[in-house]
C-alpha cells in the first residue's frame, strides 16, 4: 500500500502520519515552505505554552514524519492521472514521476492568477486555469498561457496539438525554462486583458497589443484545486467538495485542509488530514 501527500503543512502531515501508523508506505511531495511557514507567532495550538512560530512548528511536524519512515520529496507536482494498466495514480513533477494507490491533496488553496483589469470579468469567457479541461473549446484558435516557470510550460505543452498558434506570456518575469520553439515567448508585462462577450485582447504597457482567443493561467506553481480539476474533481465556490471521510468524487483521491474551505486554521487542518490518512489506507485495504 502506498499513499502519495501533496503538501508539507498541517493537513498534509497529518496525513501522512495516520496512513504510516495504518500500515501503508508514505511519499510526502513538498515545494518547500508552505504558509505556516510565514506565520510569525501561533498562540491557539493547543500544547505549547508559548508562542511558536509556524516556520519551527512546520519544522517539528515534518521531523516527526520523517522519524516514523514518511519519505519526503522535494518536487512541484503539474498534474495527476489514473494508471493505464493497474489501480492507482501517477504523479508528474518537474523532476520525476510518483505512483501511488491513493493520493491525498493538501497542498492548499493558493490559486494564482495576476492583478491587473479584465481577469475576474473574463473568467469563465476566455480565461480558463485547467489546460486540460478546456483545451478542447480552443482547437484551432489563438491562445496564450500566462507564466513563467515550469507549471506554465506544462500548460503550453498540453495544448500545442490543439490550438494554431501559442504564446507564452511571463508579465515581465525571466522565463525560467526553455521554451520550445513552437511556442512564441513574450516577456512584456501585462496592462489589461480585453474583450466583449470574451477575450479578444491582451495589452502591454508599452503600448502594443495582441489578439487572442484564450487565456490560461499558470502562474507559479499548481495548487491543490488546480490538481483536482485536472482529475476531474467536483468543486465549489473554489473548494474540493468532500465526504466526511476527506473523499472526493474520484475513488482513491481525498482531499484536506484548507482546499476543502470551512475553518481556515492549523487545528481543522490536521483533522481533515488525520481523516483523509485514515480513508486512503482503508480504500487500499479494500481493493
């Protein structure tokens, strides 16, 4: 039995931590620092006298998970996908790929887009954040993919087949991969997305324009419900929609903390992780 956790904070080390302790093999799958990380002082948790920062509270959790045999990879995940010829998932990150025959989500509700007019007005009419969810309604038609790094070359590989014509916009950022040659690079930042019913237009600061038919986002790097919508996940308002037991509407896929929305604080977290440990090892012992 062997349960992938994506995320390094309270729910995803809560996680992992019960389905260890129920008998199956653990990989945790970190970016690095999470939010808890930039707390500067936690004085509602229960146990400590003291004020602690989230940074060494993280640092605590993680050391006791790695003490019981939870193996810690330090990845960026890009997308997730049932096994072709047995049960379970595979997981793509930057530099491997992961199986697992459960996967629990808790990397957060961070969805990052970018701050300037037209982007709220225009999701949903043009501005899409799952390549593999929408590519279908843009073949043949002119795309752009907004970022800079690796999630963002992801996107762009995904939908090459599809569209006729592909640009990679980083909003004034350094790429920070290679992109192929396929793909139009433009650094230029962003002023304003524009359209009528949809998008029509992306303009620059310095003037210029370019006419595009959609726009997908993948700035930074791919957020829990980033990961669920690729999957196929049921969501809402922005949230994982889950059963008491942290399950999602996909089999062997759960979900914790604060992407399931509700209390967003360390101690909901470490429930919704404790249930969804729990529901992954009994999923695996009934197959």
């Amino acid at each position: 039995m062997h349960v992938i956790v994506i995320g390094s904070g309270p729910a995803g080390i809560s996680a992992a931590l019960y389905a260890r302790r129920g008998g199956a093999a653990v990989t945790v799958i970190t970016k690095g620092e999470g939010a808890l990380a930039s707390a500067e002082e936690i004085e509602n948790y229960y146990g400590f006298a003291e004020p602690i920062s989230g940074a060494e509270l993280e640092q605590r959790g993680i050391a006791g998970a790695k003490r019981i045999g939870i193996v810690f990879e330090t990845d960026v995940v890009m997308s997730i996908c049932p096994l072709d010829t047995e049960a379970g998932f595979l997981v793509e990150g930057v530099q491997r790929n992961y199986k697992g025959g459960a996967v629990v989500l808790a990397a957060g509700t961070q969805r990052k887009t970018i701050t300037v007019p037209g982007v709220r007005e225009f999701e949903g009419r043009g501005i899409s954040y799952c390549a593999i969810c929408d590519a279908f309604f843009y073949r043949n038609k002119r795309v752009a993919v907004i970022g800079a790094g690796d999630y963002a070359l992801h996107e762009a590989q995904y939908l090459l087949p599809h569209v006729v014509q592909l640009s990679l916009l980083t909003n004034g950022e350094t790429p920070l991969v290679d992109v192929p040659e396929d793909v139009v690079l433009d650094t230029r930042k962003i002023s304003r997305i524009v359209g009528e019913r949809r998008v029509r237009q992306v303009l620059f600061t310095d003037g210029t324009s370019i006419n595009v038919d959609g726009i997908f986002m993948a700035v930074g790097t791919a957020g829990s419900m980033d990961l669920a919508r690729k999957l196929g996940v049921l969501l809402d308002d922005g949230k994982i929609i889950v059963g008491k037991h942290m399950e999602t509407n996909v089999s062997g896929i759960y979900a914790a903390g604060d992407c399931t929305g509700g209390l967003l604080q360390i101690v909901k977290a470490c429930y919704d992780g404790a249930e969804a440990g729990l529901a992954a090892v009994r999923y695996l012992r009934g197959q």
